[in-house]
C-alpha cells in the first residue's frame, strides 16, 4: 500500500499528544457532516474502522482512514493533514483545544 497521506509537523505534535492523552488513536477523514470535511481523530476504541473505510496510510504509527466511497467520489487523493486556529465543531479529540485538524492537498 502506498501512503496516501503525510502531516506538517504541527499536525504530528498534535498528534503525538493525544495520543499520549489518550492512548491508541485513528483519524477519520470527514465527508462533510460535523466538522465540514475536517479530520476526525477518535480514540480506536470509540470508532475501529469499518467494512467501507479505507486506510489511506498511517501519520507517526495513527492510522488514518476514508470512507471508499468518499475516496473514489474524491478521485483517490493524496491528502496533507495540518492544523488550524479553532476549535472544532465535532467530537474529535482536540475539539476543546483553540485548534483543529484540516485536510489539505499536498
């Protein structure tokens, strides 16, 4: 499997500390309900990935998936997960924070 996905360094703090917040951790890429099409990132144990998700590669060992619909509707990008100013308006782990995860194209 190729990665499909890749983190600037801000994106991989974060990261690195939820997970150590949190324990084990996935990011969702969202399609739109929520939080927009921001990435979600869950503990593994409150969403494991299901049949219809695809794993678009892993950022610092955190696994990172897609819905396989949304991916093929997107054309199979390479996505850039980054961090912006804000909380976030979903249930993902950072949410409380002053900051929120965003996907970009690399």
């Amino acid at each position: 499997m190729s990665e499909r996905v890749k983190a600037t360094k801000a994106a991989i703090e974060t990261i690195r500390r939820l997970q150590a917040e949190h324990g084990p951790i996935a990011l969702f890429q969202s399609g739109g309900c929520c939080d927009g099409s921001s990435p979600m990132c869950l503990t593994q144990s409150e969403m494991p990935p299901g049949p219809n998700d695809v794993l678009l590669g892993e950022i610092d060992g955190v696994p990172v998936y897609i819905d396989a619909e949304q991916d093929t509707r997107w054309h199979e990008p390479a996505l850039l997960i980054d961090i912006a100013p804000g909380a976030s308006d979903s249930f993902s782990l950072e949410g409380p924070d002053e900051l929120h995860f965003v996907t970009r194209l690399p």
